[in-house]
C-alpha cells in the first residue's frame, strides 16, 4: 500500500513538472546591444534641459565663421565637465577642437558644427523681425548641429566608461563650414588619419539619412585695384576698379551658356568704392563656383580667373584673387547609411503640439510655394540612394574622401523650410528645433553604439569606400594656404 502511495506521488509530481514546463512562457533572450541603446536613448532624453541651454545660448551667440569664440568655448567646457579630453586651436583655427574619451580601436568621431550666417538676424517669431544690434543669425542650424554632436559624444562615452564596450570617441569641433571650410584643414592636418568611421547631421524640414551627395566647390575674392580721380571733374585720370568687377561679371554671365548645366556660380559685390564722384581704386568680387565633379569645378574656376584677367586687361587695372574655400562632394556610404536608417526609424520623427501647429502654420504662410503637410516633421523617409548631387556644398564631403562617413538631416525646421532663411533662423530658436536636434543626437548615439559593437559593419564601411574612392589620392582643392580666418571681414 505504501509502495503504490509513493507511486501514485511520484508520478502527480512529475505530471506536475511536465505541465509547468508546457505552460510556462517562453522569455525570448535581452539583446545586450539594445540594452546598451535604450541606456544611451534615457540618458540623452533626461538630459534634454540642458543641451537645449547651451543650443539656445549659442543661437543668441550667433557667431560666423572662425570668429565662433564663445560657441567653441560653451562646447568645449561641456565636454570637459563630462570627462573629455580637448585640445583646442588644432589645424591652426583658434576655435577648432577635438575631444576625446577612451582609448585603442575603434576609433568613431561625430562632426560638430556651430557658426552663423552673416545678415541673418532674426527672432524666433513666425513673423520676419530682426532681433537690433545684432547682425548675423543660425539660418542653418549649427547651433542645434554642434549641441545634438557633443550631447550624442557624451552619451557614448557614458557607456565606454561603464564598460558597456571599449574603444574611442572623438568629438570634433568645426568652425566656418560656410564657405570657411574648416574641416578640409582638420582633414590637411590628418586629424581624420585613425579614425574608423565618422558620424555627423544636418538641421532640415525632414527626417531621413543623407544618401545625396553634395557639390564641389570652390570659392574666392577678386581684387581689381585701378586709379581715383574725381569722377566729374578728371575722369580720364582714374581707371575704375568697379568697373573691372563689372566686366568680370558680365562675362562671368555669359560664359553661363556654355558651360554644364549642372554648375552653379554665384557672387557678390563685397566693395564697389565709397563714393559715387569718386573713381574707385578698389572694389571687390566674392564669388562660389560649384559642380557635382571636383575635376569640372577646377576647369569652370580656371575659366573665371580668365574673364577676371580679361576685366582687368579692358579697364586697366591690376587684379589679385585669393582662395577662399573649397570642398569636395560627398561620398557617400551605404553600409552605414542602412545602419542610420535602422536607427532612425527607431527614435521616430519631430511630433508638434497645438502651438507648434499654429507657428508652423504662420512659418508656411510666408513662403511663396506649395507646402509639405505640417504632420510630415513625423516622418521617416525611405532609404534611398540618390547619384545625382544636391544644390549646397559642405566640407564634410573632404572628411568622406578620408573616411567612411555617413550622416542624416533632422526636422528642425517647419517642413518646406529652405535652409539660410529667417523662417530656418526662428524655427531654430523654439521648441520645434530643439526636438530635432534631439532625435539627431539619439540617432547619432545609436548608430555609434552599432559601430562599436559591431567590427564587421566596420569592415565593410571601409571595404565600400576603398572600392567608392578608387584610386583618388585626395588634394585639397583649396591648396596649401592658411585658414582664412578673416573671410567673415
């Protein structure tokens, strides 16, 4: 009777086992990398406050290129605060820097911008008013570019000082990107020499991984220098140096017709002379010329120097141009970029509260053009890969042809929003350009976290660019001069 007891209470139990083994739910495996990703997303989210602090102060800042002292310096502090290690004046630019965190391979860097656009004043109204006494304005965004950078450097190196991963991360400070070209001097002066991979973005109207190229550029500053006279009184004494500039510029514009259709040249007059009765001794010429292929921007710029040479020849003057700028176009990766598309899809688009409605609403009454829907800063675009180059030019394309980059554009702006407006400039000041400099910047951590965790995804960025590149040795196209740290003058 005992034996058959035991029996019958040996077998309940193990039906017992059987059935909670049948019954229990099954907890698929934690990913260690999206446990990783989720602690850098809470850290940039809770730190929000205060990367929106610093945006807004250098948005009040509103520095141009190379004069950027107080920006550089609010970047740098913050890094330092969070453990960095920053070396300032790099490249022989006062306001240059990189910032680094950890040690040994890989080495990720993630660009960051922060200079303003001259004439630009604006306040963050949906209504066009200049903010007085102030000149310039951040029609592009680089004060959200710079914060969203350092708040996605800091959030990585968390995580490589909690172990979670080795290797290093740099943060690099980029003064003049319009039209100083900052970074093909930190290029020149291989400060990209080790680096594995490098991560950067863009303020915008829309939310999408940045698989356009950009155009070559070039650009310079003409100076005819001729002979004052009194305009009325002695004419024939003086030799007009505007009117060389206006003769360059004519033939300038009719050299158009005959050159491809892709080029863009654009100028300004920077110095027509003081007064109209008198013959101007000096005037000055500013101007870009732009083309999909660096090798046409440097024969279309050589017939430019032609038509100056010729001005200078038909008025009698003497003429000196000077290199301002140049860059290259973007090369483009697309194993990081299907690496950003998955991140970004992840951290999700710009939503807008009922006031942010009402001012996108003023912002697109102003434009001249059809409009995007409002509910579009909440989108994703597709991944796609564009041959032809975009319409602006940016010296990230010279970090591209050093190493694998790749980056993404974040809706900053109201969506329709041309960039280098007063409607880009106020946007940039409110509460809508802050949410997506922090969707740049968790996208960016992100996307850093699988370059770090990943050595293969490494591997065949750099295999991709080493078939993209080709056997291009790169060669500043700017040359071998200095920064033109006076540009902005």
């Amino acid at each position: 009777m005992k034996k058959l007891l035991l029996s019958f209470l040996l077998s309940a139990a193990l039906l017992s086992v059987q059935a909670q083994k049948k019954n229990k739910t099954v907890q698929p495996a934690i990913n260690p990398v999206d446990a990783i990703k989720t602690e850098a997303l809470q850290e940039i989210q809770a730190n929000t406050d205060a990367y929106k602090k610093v945006a807004l102060q250098i948005w009040e800042y509103a520095e141009v290129g190379y004069k950027e002292v107080k920006s550089s310096a609010l970047h740098q502090q913050t890094l330092k605060d969070n453990g960095f290690d920053v070396t300032a004046g790099v490249a022989d630019i006062p306001t240059a820097f990189v910032a680094s965190y950890g040690s040994g391979k890989p080495v990720i860097g993630i660009l960051a911008e922060f200079d303003a656009l001259p004439g630009m004043s604006q306040e963050a109204s949906p209504e066009k008013k200049a903010i007085p006494g102030k000149q310039a304005g951040h029609a592009c965004g680089h004060h959200l570019f710079g914060t969203a950078s350092v708040a996605a450097g800091i959030a990585i190196k968390k995580l490589i000082e909690e172990k979670k991963f080795t290797g290093t991360i740099r943060v690099y400070g980029c003064p003049a990107e319009e039209g100083g070209s900052g970074k093909v001097y930190m290029v020149r002066a291989g400060l990209f020499n080790d680096v594995d991979a490098v991560i950067h973005w863009h303020p915008g109207s829309e939310n999408e991984v940045t698989m356009t190229s950009a155009l070559a550029n070039t650009s310079a500053k003409f100076r005819f220098y001729g002979i004052a006279a009194h305009a009325a009184g002695a004419p024939e004494k003086g030799r007009s140096a505007l009117d060389a500039v206006e003769a360059m510029d004519n033939m300038v514009n009719m050299m158009r017709e005959h050159i491809p259709q892709e080029t863009r040249i654009h100028y300004i007059i920077t110095n027509g002379g003081k007064a109209p009765n008198i013959v101007p001794d000096f005037a000055e010429v500013y101007y870009y010329v732009r083309h999909p292929k660096k090798d046409m921007v440097k024969a279309i710029f050589a017939r430019v120097v032609k038509a100056a040479d010729g001005a200078a020849l038909g008025t009698e003057t003497k003429m000196e141009y000077e290199i301002i700028g140049g860059t290259h176009d973007l090369l483009l990766n697309k194993t990081l970029g299907e690496v950003m598309q998955k991140n970004l899809e992840k951290v999700g688009g710009v939503p807008y509260t009922a006031d942010e409605i009402s001012f996108a609403k003023k912002i697109q009454a102003s434009f001249n053009f059809t409009v995007p829907a409002i509910e579009s800063s909440n989108n994703i675009n597709p991944f796609k890969l564009v041959e032809d180059a975009g319409g602006g030019s940016t010296d990230v394309g010279d970090v591209s042809y050093t190493v694998p980059t790749v980056g993404l554009s974040a809706a900053t702006w109201v969506p329709g929003t041309p960039a280098h407006s007063w409607q880009a400039v106020a946007a940039g000041g409110t509460e809508i350009g802050i949410k997506g400099m922090i969707v740049a910047a968790k996208t960016m951590a992100l996307t850093a976290i699988d370059l770090f965790t990943g050595p293969a995804i490494i591997q065949q960025a750099k295999d991709e660019f080493v078939k993209n590149k080709g056997d291009y040795q790169y060669k500043a196209l700017l040359g071998d001069r200095k920064p033109a740290l006076n540009y902005r003058d």
